[in-house]
C-alpha cells in the first residue's frame, strides 16, 4: 500500500514509484486511486503489473495533490477485476481504500452491510471495510473510522483517502507494517514498507502505532490512538521472507537480520565437510552469506536467477507454482558438479519448490545436498493476509524433520530455531506473532470465525 499527501506534486508519480518498490507484496493487480484537494476522486486499477498497469498517459490522467495506490495477491479467492484496489466507494461519502491484511470477522460485517442494503462488486473483506466507512454516518472519514475501528477483528493495515487528505491505520496488534514518511516540509507519505519511501526520496519519520490513525493533511500529521494499550503481534515471517530485504522493521535492516539468522543456523546446525554454500535466490542470498561468514564455507551462486519471473511463493494454483520454478531457476553444473552443498532458503510451506531444487542440483550432478532453513517448520496457516494454505497441504504437517527431508530428497535438513529468529532480529515474542509456527493465534476465535467463513461460504475470503 501506498498513500501521499503532497499538494503540488506529481502525486501520481510518487504513487507509480512507491508501488513499483512494493511489487514483491502482490503481482496480481494494481492500482492508484487520485484526487485534486476537494475534487471528485479518480481511480484505475487493472490485472498485472505495476509496469504493465500503468504508462504515462495514465499516471497524466492521474493528476491531483493526493493518491494512494496497492498491489495485490490473493490468499484464496479469484484474482479478478472486481477485487483490485483501490476499493472506490461513493455512499454518503466518497473514498478510496488500500488494505493489507485480513478481517476474521468478515462474514458477520458482510451480513449487516448486507441487511442494511448495501450492496457489493468484489468479494473481499477490503470492500467490506470500505463499505463500512462509506456508509457509517459521521462528520468526517476520519471520525467514520475511529467509529469503526474497534469493530474489525483481524489485520488491517490501511491507507483511505477522501477527497480531502489521507488517512492511515492499522489493527490495534500491529500484524502487518505501516510507516511514515515525510518528503517535504508540507508532503506525506504512508506505505507498508521503507522502501517505498527510499524510491520516491522520503525520509522515515516512524511507524504508525498499532490501534493508531494518522491523518495526512496541511496540518501535517495528526494522530488519533483509537484502540491503545493492545498486545502487539508484528508478523515475524515480515523478518524472514515476506518484505524487501532494504526495509528498516522495528529498528533491524532486513538485510542484516536475515544475514544473523545465517550465522545462527550454522551455529545451530552446522555441515561437516560441506563445499560450497548455496543460496536459493533471492530471499536466501543474505541468510547464506551470515552462514558462510559463519563456517568459513565459501558461498557461490550455484543457481542463475530469471529475474523477469514471478515470485513463485505467491503465484496461485499450484501448477503455476511448479511451472514457475522450471522458468525461474537453472543450476551450473560447473560449480555445483561433483560438490556437498549447503543450500540455504528462507522457508519451506508446501515442500514442492525444495523437492524440484534438490532434484536440480543432484541432476547437475552434486554429490550432496544439505538443505538448511532460516524459519521453523511452517505448520499452521496465517489467517492474517499471507498464503500459507490449509494444513494439509504443508509439508511439516503431521511430519518430522527426518520424515520432510525424506520427502524433499536431500541429504541432510535443519531448520533454524525459534529462539534463533528472535535472537536473529532482537525481538521478544510477547511482540510479536508466530502462530504459523507455533499454531498460537494472537487474536481469540480466529480459527472459529475462519471456519465459519469457508463453511459459509459466503464471502470467499480474499488477502491483499
């Protein structure tokens, strides 16, 4: 997500570049929603790409002082129109909406909405929370969502623009990041990471606060506490896979705390007599690195990249996934040929990547393959806006260690501990959420009100 208050500027510009730092988060759509101070909002939003989206003629046809613009991937749902963001609505008042996250109480906003005769274009709880603040009678957006606030159960990180300024919030245990940015003395910036705010020349300013709204206008930043005093639940998997490894989180540069978590596993579990360390691009570059500090091992790129394909993790379907991977990676025979590897990734959920990349490497001819992990087994699904898919279909579900390498076929296999990632990022885990390792919500009921949304049936249930 990305939201600008920049009177004067090229906001749409700032919105196009800001997006374009954040494409990792989502590939399937985008969008970028536009207005001059008081004016009528105007939205486009479209199947792809930020690049393919958007081209000059568009971001000129996007003029205004302020925007805010989101890329998107769906956790489970249909990747439509429909269900791009920006959310436009023009009830009793006109807005536009990018979120991030997922509501666990969705079915029963959608059911309310729905008696009260609101209607519906898209199958996402983001048009229900955009619904809410179109609809809930209030002097302004801003007191629409410190009404609403305390009503949605679940992540929500979001950036909301009325035809005046941009407001930004963010669920009351900080599941997902948003931060503030400040590009001159009278232009703000809200985005879901600090990169995005490096693209565009912004300096970081701070977090927005779990249970906080900002808002962004000519007073500059005015913030409301709407629900303080919450345990908070920063997603630790933001540390290990999901954002950009130049975002600053909670004080750590990614790039060093996934490199500490490389230098932890080898100390955790180390590889007698191994080659060679080899990272599975990209997301396990900096963590083999930490790990060949570490052992002495020399590391070397056993893997060429094609940079111009999707990240499989978030592809949906599962035969795009497998189809991905055989366009995304080819391994060099010459270096990897004849050599004990140790091959270093962020994480495994299904196990099918892992399986295809230890097939590669033995048929490029390794001799061994040691597969080390920088996350815990993944073994219970994030109801908070990450695809992780059912139980069943991970690969550490009912199966030990041995059981999984035994799937995945390499030699040897070790994941880095708990209590290794929090040493890793210097966390406490009252701060933050774990529970797709240690299967414990932050927020009571999840998995009851998840369970009702499927059984239901009502609403498929579609993330950011």
């Amino acid at each position: 997500m990305f939201g600008v208050y920049a009177p004067g500027r090229d906001v749409s510009k700032f919105a196009y570049y800001g997006l374009y730092a954040l494409q990792h988060r989502g590939q399937e759509s985008a969008g970028i929603a536009a207005a001059d101070l008081g004016g009528y909002i105007i939205t486009q939003r479209a199947l792809g790409l930020v690049s393919q989206v958007f081209n000059e003629h568009d971001l000129r046809a996007l003029t205004g002082d302020i925007a805010v613009g989101h890329t998107r991937y769906s956790t489970t749902g249909g990747n439509d129109w429909e269900n791009s963001q920006p959310v436009h609505r023009n009830d009793l008042r006109e807005l536009a909406l990018a979120h991030n996250g997922n509501l666990v109480n969705a079915v029963e906003l959608h059911a309310e909405l729905a008696a009260r005769g609101v209607t519906f274009r898209a199958t996402t709880d983001s048009e229900i929370m955009a619904a809410l603040l179109a609809n809930t009678p209030a002097d302004s957006l801003a007191d629409a969502i410190v009404e609403v606030m305390p009503r949605l159960k679940g992540a929500y990180s979001t950036v909301v623009m009325d035809r005046d300024r941009v407001h930004a919030f963010r669920d009351p245990q900080g599941i997902r990041p948003l931060v503030l940015g400040q590009l001159e003395d009278d232009a703000w910036v809200a985005a879901s990471e600090t990169c995005a705010l490096d693209i565009i020349g912004a300096t970081y300013v701070r977090d927005v606060e779990p249970g906080e709204l900002v808002i962004l206008d000519e007073r500059g930043i005015t913030s409301i506490m709407v629900q303080p005093g919450q345990r908070e639940s920063f997603c630790l998997f933001e540390y290990i896979y999901f954002a950009r490894p130049d975002s600053r989180m909670k004080g750590n540069l990614l790039q060093s705390s996934r490199g500490r978590m490389g230098e932890i596993l080898a100390r955790e579990s180390p590889v007698l007599g191994a080659d060679l360390v080899v990272p599975v691009p990209d997301s396990g570059i900096p963590a083999a690195r930490g790990f060949s500090r570490a052992t002495g091992i020399p590391m070397e790129d056993g893997f060429v990249k094609n940079r111009y394909v999707q990240r499989t993790f978030i592809q949906p379907g599962n035969e795009l996934r497998q189809q991905g991977l055989r366009l995304k990676f080819n391994p060099l025979p010459e270096v990897v040929g004849g050599k004990s590897l140790v091959v270093v990734d962020d994480s495994i959920v299904r196990g099918n990547t892992t399986r295809q990349l230890v097939k590669m490497l033995k048929d490029a001819g390794a001799r061994e393959v040691h597969f080390r992990i920088t996350a815990p087994p993944i073994r219970n699904p994030c109801h908070y806006g990450v695809d992780m898919s059912a139980r069943e279909e991970m690969v550490a579900h009912e199966r030990t260690v041995e059981e999984i390498r035994e799937h995945i076929g390499c030699d040897s296999l070790a994941y880095l501990s708990l209590d290794g990632v929090y040493e890793a990022v210097r966390g406490e885990r009252s701060g933050h959420c774990d529970a797709c390792f240690t299967g414990q919500y932050p927020l009571a009921g999840t998995e009851d009100h998840l369970g009702k949304f499927a059984l239901e049936n009502q609403l498929p249930m579609v993330a950011r």
